[in-house]
C-alpha cells in the first residue's frame, strides 16, 4: 500500500502517447503536451470513452417515453 503522505512522482507517461514525462515541466498535466490534451478532450466529445451505466429495474418509463 502507498503512504499518502508520500508526494505523486514527478515523471510518468503520459496516458495518451504513452511518453514519459515530467510533470514539473508540462504545461498540460496529466498530459504530456496541449496536443495529448485536445486529443484526450476529442475522444470525450466523440464518445470514445464513457462510464457504465446499470440499468435500473424500479423505472417506471423507458428513456424514448420520456422524449414524446
């Protein structure tokens, strides 16, 4: 287990390109350049990533009744 006291290490790779860098240095933590950020940014917008969703029994109404 980690103490977190312990400060986060300053290099590490960058979650985009995989490209070890320092965040000390960045100018777009946790990324390791403003190119890695738009690129992580675009893939939110286009839905590349998402959270899982559990459907929920109990609802009454379906999400497309919900729209009419």
């Amino acid at each position: 287990m980690t103490d977190p006291a312990q400060p986060a290490p300053a290099e590490r790779n960058c979650p985009v390109c995989g490209r070890l860098f320092s965040l000390t240095t960045t100018e777009a933590p946790p990324f390791c350049s403003q190119r890695c950020k738009l690129i992580d940014l675009g893939r939110w917008l286009d839905e590349g990533y998402g959270l899982p969703a559990v459907p929920d029994p109990d609802a009454d109404e379906e999400p497309e009744d919900l729209l009419s």
